[in-house]
C-alpha cells in the first residue's frame, strides 16, 4: 500500500487499518511513536512504527478475528500521545484512557443497553459498619432486587463500584432474565478498600468474615433471599482479577454459602507465586463447587487459570474454562459475562 492511500485510508477509515486479521497502526508526525496494548499485556518493550514516508509512519500486527484489543501510543520519553487517527477510547482505571478497536469478527455485547418494555429490577444504596473487617468504619453496598417476586439466590459481586458503572451489570442481568436466559438472582455489589483492595482481595480471611458478618445479613435483611440453610451452596460469588481470587477464595472458605464462582482473569498466581486456592483446591471432602472462570488470550494471568482447571476438576468440582480473545479489561469481561451467569444460573436446571 503506497503512502498516500495508507494516510487516506486512516483519515476516512480510522485507525487501526484493519484487512483480515491484520491491524495497521498509522502515525503522522514528525517523530517515530511507540506501541503497547494487550497484544503485549502491556509489559515488555514497546513496539516502534516504522518510517513509511515523509512524516508517516507504521506497524501491522497479527491478531485473532474476533479480538477486542486497548492499546496507547507514547513518545520517545515514554509520555502517551493521542492517536488522532482512532477516537475510540476505553477508561483504563488509572485516571487515563486507552485506544480500542474490535476485529472484524468480535463485537461488544447490547446486553447492557436498556430495551423499552423489559422490567427493571430496583438499586438501593447502604452503609455497612466495617468493624475491624475491612478499610474504614463504612462501606458502601448497593443492593440489586430483580423484577420478580422472591425468594433468589444471591450474588455477591466484588469491586461492585466497577460491575455497577462499567459493565452495567443491572441492566445486563435485567436483559437476560427477560430474555429467559437466566434465573432471577439478587446481588450486593460491595466497594473495594481503594489502596487496600491488594490487602483485602488476596485471599484474605477478614475479607471473608467481612462478607459473612456484614454483607450477608444487609442482604438477607433486604431482599428476599433463598434460605443457604435449606439450599445449601445456593448463593455466588463474581470478581475479576484480584476479585476473581477472592470470589474462588471465599467460596472454598464458605462453601455453604457461597457453592457457585465466577471468576474473571482471576489473579491465582501472581509473579511466580501460586496463591493458597491452588492449596485449598487440593483438599479431600469438600462440597462441590460451581465455578465458572475465564480468562483473556493475551493475558499472563492466563497460565495461572489453565494449571488450576485441573485441580479444580481432580477435586471433583465443577468447573467450566472459557478464555476468549482480548486482555484485562471491562469491556472484555462485561462481553464474556453473560455466558457465565448463563451457566451458573441457568434457566434449565
């Protein structure tokens, strides 16, 4: 492609330029510029554009078809520049953004848009006292009710704040409850501890108690609920990354309680380290769980998810292993979510 039709192209078609599965940034300027995004798991050194022309420069990668990909392009000092050529842009959660595209066979779910006619559950927002549980003397938890009358099971979802805002996780269940696709279900979205959600999501046993001592009862208080008493293992856990391993973490410790997971790029081995779900994982007679987990082609988080499957599986748990092709993001899990809640609330069984 001659410089010309690549800088035309980029203008009229925004960047990057995509021709089956490969992805063409563009860059007009008169200094080279640097590329990272999950293609990298945004670690390593960034990828320079070329010089293609006068001013004009680029990089091709190979991607899968059906990628949704973030990316940022940053200077010879490493400061991020905008690509003027791609006004997609994705909160990063750090204050920033990312460049996104999908591939020409991925697209984001609609799930999470509001259809004119499909009931809508109700949101109401509290303050639980955190004792020595957790971060601070309070902490916020928002409480979903589903437009059906009671009781259901519970889903606890960690880092609430983000599945609440980002992934529109209300509207989402609200869609495929009307869609029969899955059971009614209750949720406590619970806040992280901002700068201790390490402390508190890596498999902490406070976390633990916290959800039981505090969570627990606002929920049963407020919403009608199935007895775990009665029904035991009834009631889920969902998080991501470092929520993802405390979701399998609190199960494992509650299994009672909580019998279903669904972990997103959970973080069960962190630089090397394997964390203690691997170990609880191995331990005879316990009550089966639920589990269903996935994780991003890209990520190298990925490794961790692939060695606990069959441990998992050799515990006699079930576990169902999903990894689709993005990185570690919201987007990316809020597309793959709704077939987790599919399976672990299913409406056939």
């Amino acid at each position: 492609m001659d410089t010309q039709t690549l800088e035309a192209r980029a203008r009229r078609e925004g960047t990057p330029l995509i021709d089956g599965d490969t992805a063409t940034f563009v860059w007009k300027g008169a200094s080279r510029v640097f590329l990272q995004g999950d293609f990298q798991d945004w670690q390593g050194t960034p990828l320079p554009l070329e010089r293609v022309g006068k001013g004009l420069w680029a990089r091709s990668l190979a991607l899968p078809e059906d990628a949704y990909v973030e990316y940022a392009l940053q200077d010879a000092k490493g400061r991020r520049v905008r690509d003027a050529f791609n006004e997609r842009r994705s909160d990063n959660g750090f204050g920033g953004f990312n460049h996104c595209f999908w591939m020409p066979k991925g697209q984001p779910t609609t799930l999470n848009q509001r259809v004119r006619g499909v009931p809508r559950g109700r949101v109401t927002r509290h303050q639980v006292d955190t004792h020595e549980w957790a971060v601070g003397s309070k902490r916020a938890v928002a409480l979903y009710a589903p437009p059906v009358p009671g009781p259901v099971p519970l889903m606890v979802v960690l880092d609430g704040d983000d599945y609440l805002e980002r992934v529109q996780l209300p509207t989402l269940v609200d869609n495929l409850i009307a869609l029969n696709r899955m059971r009614p279900v209750a949720m406590a979205f619970v806040s992280n501890g901002g700068e201790a959600r390490t402390a508190e999501y890596a498999c902490s046993e406070a976390t633990v108690a916290f959800l039981e001592r505090r969570v627990l009862p606002l929920a049963r208080e407020k919403l009608s609920l199935v007895d775990e008493q009665r029904t035991p293992g009834v009631h889920a856990v969902l998080g991501s990354s470092l929520g993802g391993l405390m979701a399998l973490f609190a199960a494992q410790r509650l299994p009672r309680t909580f019998g279903r997971v669904l972990s997103q790029s959970g973080a069960f081995s962190i630089e090397g380290t394997d964390m203690v779900v691997f170990d609880l994982a191995r331990r005879p007679a316990q009550p089966p769980l639920h589990v269903w987990m996935d994780c991003g082609h890209f990520e190298g988080l990925l490794d961790g998810n692939q060695r606990l499957l069959p441990v998992l599986h050799a515990a006699g748990h079930r576990v169902t292993s999903r990894t689709y092709n993005g990185g570690h993001n919201y987007p990316a899990w809020q597309c793959d979510l709704p077939a987790g809640l599919e399976e672990l609330f299913s409406t056939s069984g």
